[in-house]
C-alpha cells in the first residue's frame, strides 16, 4: 500500500510543482495544461482497503474475463467483499473460472487501487494525451478512470 500512497502522493506534488493545482488541490494557472476546461480541485484518496475506482452514476458493466460472460447480476456482493475485507474474487456463473476482482473487464474502465489522485469535477474526463505519457514515464503506469459522482 504505501508504494500506492507515495506514488499518488508524489504525482500530487508533480502537479502542485508543475501549477496545475495549489498545495490546497484548488486549480493552479495550469490546470487546463492537464484538463481540456480544468477542473475544481485535486485531491489524494487513500482509502483503509483497495477500493474500485469507477463510474457511480449511470452504470458499467462487468465481464468474466474467461468467457465473456456478464457477471453484473453477481457483482455487488463480491464489491461488498473488497470493501469489507480489501480482496475479492469473483466466481463466473457460466464457467465456474474464478477471477480476482481486479481482472475482471469493466465497461466503462475501472480498476482496483490502494490510492488515487482525483481530480474532481474536471471539465472533460479524460488527461490531455501529452501529460498522460509524461506522467507514466515520470511515475510508471498510471490509470485514468473517468467518472460521475453521484451528488447524493
């Protein structure tokens, strides 16, 4: 876990440095360099468990990643598994393959993390291209998951 936090921890501060954001995640005189319209702040999540970074409003789907099967109908107690325990399997329904949680297919893209940088209410949910590759060859793999919050 810790490599996760200091990761994200340390692209926060990429971000801070580069002045996309304030130290306070308020939009820096860059923000748009990262974010096509910018954004409203920047933040680092760094949740007790692996948590699934995804869309919250208007759904995804969830496939096996063995037969293609949709597993949405079986997905929520294995979500309820992650969140209580921090791992989770899921068994297919149609070929009893047992896959971890975070190898599953999501439409649209989700994944499994340990902790995260969020941008929050961007204007467009995806990274400009440039600073994508940027930050992967400064910080290693990183994932874009862009998602609607639920305003509840």
């Amino acid at each position: 876990m810790e490599g996760a936090v200091t990761s994200a921890r340390a692209l926060f501060a990429h971000a801070v440095d580069a002045e996309v954001c304030l130290p306070t995640g308020a939009p820096g005189p860059a923000a748009s360099t990262w974010v096509a319209g910018g954004f409203v702040r920047i933040r680092v999540d760094v949740p007790l468990v692996p948590t699934l970074y995804a869309n919250q409003q208007g759904g995804f789907r969830v496939s096996c990643p063995s037969c293609s099967e949709n597993v949405v109908p079986v997905f929520a107690p294995v979500l309820a598994e992650l969140r209580s325990t921090g791992a989770a399997r899921l068994t297919c329904p149609r070929c009893a393959v047992c896959t971890p949680i975070a190898e599953l297919h999501f439409a649209p893209k989700a994944v499994v993390g340990r902790a995260a940088l969020v941008i929050a209410d961007a204007a467009d949910g995806h990274l400009h291209d440039r600073v994508l590759r940027d930050l992967q060859e400064r910080f290693g793999p990183v994932a874009v998951v862009a998602a609607r919050v639920s305003a509840r």
